[in-house]
C-alpha cells in the first residue's frame, strides 16, 4: 500500500470517535478503513455505544480527561498525519478538542459532525461541532447534519451546494455536504476555499447494509489526504472506496437491521 517509508513503516492516522459494539460504525469502519489504505490506525475513543444493526441501545460518554488522555499518549509517542475526528458524545469534550485545536496540537483533521444515528439515538451536537469547525480541514456532513448545523432544512442539490459554501466560510478549508441520505441518485457537493464548488455524482448501491457509511467516507478522505491526495481527489477517491465497500456488503446478511459494509 501506499505512503510506507522504504522499512515499511506506515503512515499513522488516528481516528477521535466513539466504539460501536457491532462493528459496523465509528472506530470500528474508522479502523478498517485505514487499514485499507496501507495506514496505521490509532483511536481515541469519545464514547462507548451499546448497539447492533437494529439500534442503539445505550451510550455512555467517556469524560474528557480520560479523552485528552489517550489523545495526549498517542501525539506524544505517533507521528500522526491526519485526523478523524466523529462522535463527540459531550459539549466538555468538544471543548477539551477544540482547545487543543486552537493550541495547534492537533494535526490536520477531518470533522464528520456526527449528530444523530439513523435509529434516532442523540451522539453529539451541533455546538460541539460549531466549536471545531474554525479548525477542520475538511467537513463532511450530510444534508440532514448540514440542516442542523446551519439550522435550515437542506434537501436538493442546489440547498447542498450553497450550504457547503456557507459553512466553509466558518473556517474548513473544504466542506463536502454527502447526498446519500436524499431519495435519488446521490449528489455530493463539494465547496473548496479558493477553488469553488464542484458536484460528484454517482449512482445509488441498493442496500439496506448501510450502516457506517458517513464514517467510512470521513476517515477514507482523512486516509487519502494523508497519502498526499488534494481535497477534490480526496474526495472522489472516498467516493469510490465507499461506493466500493456498499456494493460489496450489499448481498450480506449480517443483522436484523443495516449490516455494516465491505471496507
Ligand atoms: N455509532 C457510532 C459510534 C457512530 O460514530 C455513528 C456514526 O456516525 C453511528 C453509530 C451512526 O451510524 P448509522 O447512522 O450508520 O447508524
């Protein structure tokens, strides 16, 4: 794989999100996802889930100081190239980040504002995010996180684009607002500070194993930016590498409910 120096050693990515107990979400897709790339994939977990394919069942936050913790061992011993940074599970953890962040101790990263679960379960909030957002290199919202986040609903293509321009002026380099969540062919908009906007569009995976996907194309465009990719390649390497990972799952039944993908 890629960005290995001439010993093998790999690149390292570290992954701030919360533990899924089925695998199929956060540190878990994280994970694999950089394991994918060729990278080393190192964690700070925000939060333990207690879940499966049907639901959440239970979330606990871990409090900061066990978050700054692990965040502080790893940036004291890894060389870390990139961050993906999803669940933040409390506004006290969104601040410890955002202090670091503004410290400039925290290699670049990618901010995948991770609301709500598709089951309905609360993971974060669009403060926390809020708090953050100066300092991300690229957002990775959804139309539904996008709506949150700029408190409209944001539901074609057109509402996507000028919402990705808007909340990159709040700080990312790049804001890339994910279509899959809309009914129809999925259209990503994609708004670069300097460069403009750019839509991507793909074609829907029929599946209902979907279940991880928004963390999957976050920590796929950390990976790619950390292998040295510009953001709009970035992106459209993220893409396909989640298109890829749908379309491999798509005949698994693994679950009663949305089964996780083939990263
Ligand atoms: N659980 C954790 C820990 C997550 O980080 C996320 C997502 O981003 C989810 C659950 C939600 O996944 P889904 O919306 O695919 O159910």
């Amino acid at each position: 794989a890629g960005g290995r120096g001439g010993d093998g050693t790999p690149l390292v990515a570290l992954t701030i999100a919360g533990s899924d107990s089925c695998g199929g979400a956060g540190v878990q897709a994280d994970l694999r996802t950089f394991a994918a790339h060729g990278l080393h994939g190192a964690s700070v977990i925000t939060a333990v889930t207690a879940q499966n394919t049907v639901g959440v069942r239970l979330v606990r936050a871990m409090t900061a100081d066990v978050v700054t913790a692990q965040l502080d061992a790893v940036l004291a011993d890894l060389p870390v190239a990139v961050v993906k940074i999803g669940m933040l599970a409390s506004g006290e953890i969104g601040r410890v980040l955002a202090h670091r962040a503004a410290a400039g101790v925290l290699p670049p990263f990618v901010l995948d504002p991770v609301l709500v679960s598709s089951s309905g379960a609360r993971l974060g909030s669009a403060e926390s995010v809020t708090r953050l957002l100066p300092y991300a290199r690229v957002l990775t919202p959804n139309r539904a996180e996008a709506g949150a986040l700029l408190g409209r609903p944001v539901r074609t293509s057109a509402e996507a684009s000028a919402a990705a321009r808007e909340l990159a002026a709040l700080g990312p380099a790049a804001v890339v607002v994910t279509g899959g969540d809309a009914v129809g062919a999925p259209v990503d908009n994609l708004w670069t500070t300097g460069v403009g906007g750019r839509a991507f569009a793909g074609q829907r995976v029929a599946t209902r194993n979907t279940h991880g996907t928004g963390c999957t194309f976050a920590s796929a465009l950390a990976a790619r930016l950390a292998l040295g990719d510009d953001i709009p390649t970035a992106v459209g390497a993220a893409r396909l590498f989640v298109a890829r990972a749908l379309a491999g799952a798509c005949g698994w039944q693994l679950g009663a409910g949305h089964g996780p993908l083939d990263q």
